[in-house]
C-alpha cells in the first residue's frame, strides 16, 4: 500500500503479556513516530474474537471501517459431487481451469499474465484508501516472496487468457492450514 501520509499497522503482544501496559507503551512509540513523519491517517487490524483488542482500540479513537470475517472449512467433510458438472460446463463455454504449476512449465508470460490479472482483480476489492496498481517489478517481487502453493493456485483461462484465480496459501504456525488467497475475476468475465 503506497499512500503518502497514511499507514497501516498492528501492535501485537504475546498473549501470556497482554493486559500489562506493553501495547499501550509500543502503541505510543509508534504514534510519536508517526507524527514526526506527518502521519494523516492510521490504519489498524483488531480482531473482534478478541473483545480487549477492539477495547484498545476504540478508547484510542479508531473506529471500524469494515469487518473481516474468518470462516473454517474442514476439507474431508467437503461434498464435491457436481463439481464435474461445474467444470464440463465451464469447459464447454472455453474456459479451462489449470495450476500455476502448469502454467509455470507451459507460458513464459505467466508472471506479466498474473500481474496484469491480479490488478485488474485487486482494484474491486474492498480497502480503506485507493486502489494503487502494482508494478510489474512490483508484483514479482512481492510474488517471489510469497506462500502460495503452485499446485494449489487456480486459474481460470479463457483460450489462453487470464480470466480468474484462486489460490492457497501456507500459514504460520501450522503447515496443515492453508488459507485461501486472493479470488476473483476478471470484471468483463463477472456475471
């Protein structure tokens, strides 16, 4: 996120240290920081499963601007039938569904191709600011660090055109948990 004179930030304490005045003194820290830089606006996550998160913040002043909503989903209890069907149809209108790591081995483009897609796609996702493409240079470097998994990284193709992804992520803590990534399509492909 680029915005001159607006940051975003968390302040995260073990929970064993919680409730001691730590937050509150790195908090501090990092607003006397922040104002030397001319700050305008802050940006803070609280999760609201933690009612003493949402406390911290609001006698602060902040105030909700959206809700992100965590949701499990326990793979082997997951119906799959007719998702044949979903694909045979999706087939049947041009669209294939292949892997990164297929693309990976068969298109030479494909890091320009997902560039190009996922700004097309992040542009309609909700966020508190404006919508600042990335770079090409931008969008690899962030790519080539990131936990995605290239066989679990979806994408919609139309002939050969990106129209759509969908991909999992690893986690911290525990490699049996991934989250799904960014979803979308292309806005001309949306129904």
């Amino acid at each position: 996120m680029n915005y001159p004179g607006k940051y975003w930030g968390w302040v995260l304490v073990d929970p064993e240290y919680q409730g001691r005045g730590i937050g509150a003194r790195v908090y501090d820290c990092l607003m006397s920081e922040l104002c030397k830089l001319g700050a305008e606006t802050v940006w803070v996550n609280a999760r609201d499963d933690y009612p003493q998160h949402l406390r911290f913040v609001r006698r602060r002043g902040f105030h909700e601007l959206w809700r992100n909503i965590t949701q499990r989903l326990c793979v082997r209890e997951v119906d799959l039938s007719g998702i044949e069907d979903m694909t045979d149809q999706a087939r049947e209108r041009g669209t294939s569904i292949v892997t990164l790591s297929k693309e990976i081995q068969e298109n030479a483009d494909y890091l320009r191709d997902l560039s190009e897609l996922q700004n097309l796609i992040e542009a309609d996702v909700p966020r508190a600011g404006y919508f600042t493409p990335a770079t090409y240079d931008e969008f690899v470097d962030g790519f080539s660090r990131g936990t995605h998994l290239p066989d679990g990284y979806f994408l919609a193709k139309h002939g050969e055109k990106y129209v759509g992804l969908s991909y999992l992520q690893t986690t911290e803590g525990d490699p049996r948990i991934l989250e799904i990534g960014l979803t979308g399509i292309r806005p001309e492909y949306r129904r």
